[in-house]
C-alpha cells in the first residue's frame, strides 16, 4: 500500500448527517473506509467501461430446468466459453428452479458479452452480472 494522504472535504450539514446514517447501517466504524470504499466502486466501475481490461465478477442465473432444451442451451454456451468461466456452482433450489452461479474473468468486453448472452436465453427468470476487480491496482 502507498504512502497515506490526508484531505479535507467540505460537504453539506445534512449530505454528511444521511452518509452517516447509511455507512453506520452498513457496519462502518468511520467514515475514512466508507469513502475508500465508494472511491474503490467508481474505480472498478470505471475499470469495466474499457473493453480491454482485465476483470473478474460472478453471473448469477435462475432458471426453470423444465424449459426445454434450456439447461443444454446455458451448458452448452459455458462450454463456448470456457476460458472465461473459471468455475460454476448449481444449486437445486425447489423442484423446478435452479440457481447458477459463475465466476467469469476476461477482458471486460468479453465477459460483459458472455453474461449478456446467459442472461438473455429465453427461459432465464432472472440474471446479473456482478462487476468486481482483480484487486490488482486497487
Ligand atoms: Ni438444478
């Protein structure tokens, strides 16, 4: 870690009463971390707007199994990707829905395009894409 900086940031009575309120919600001790935190956030999110970059993040997809030809499809489009797809977690959540979980890693633009295209196979209930970081550089 680098050296630490010290600022001074001046900011609305009332703004500064609500982040305190929220962060406290959140389990933060002091604000310095909550702010890292949220300057972190933009960093990641800005980091995955460049298509080039490396990045990892998680899929997460639920769908019903019974839908023909559906588990097939989202298999088959895992094994289209597999360099991308570091690992996958099923779980049986009742006796027709299933919840899938991927951790994907790539340049930006190629996991964003992955995701879009398990997410938006017909049949799919509900998906996200997570966007996290390597951690490097962070
Ligand atoms: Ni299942």
């Amino acid at each position: 870690m680098s050296e630490l900086a010290r600022i001074g940031v001046a900011i609305d009575s009332d703004l500064l009463a609500r982040f305190d309120q929220l962060i406290n919600g959140r389990g933060y001790t002091n604000r310095s971390e909550a702010f890292r935190d949220l300057i972190r956030d933009e960093l990641v999110q800005k980091a995955w707007e460049s298509s080039d970059t490396e990045v990892v993040g998680t899929v997460t997809l639920v769908y019903d199994h019974h839908v023909r030809m559906l588990s097939e499809k989202l298999t088959d489009l895992q094994h289209d990707h597999h360099k991308n797809i570091l690992s996958t977690l099923h779980v049986h959540l009742d006796h027709d829905n299933c919840l899938e979980v991927l951790i994907v890693k790539g340049k930006a633009g190629a996991v964003q395009r992955i995701a879009d295209a398990l997410i938006s196979t017909r049949g799919v209930k509900h998906g996200q894409l997570t966007l996290t970081t390597t951690g490097a550089g962070l």
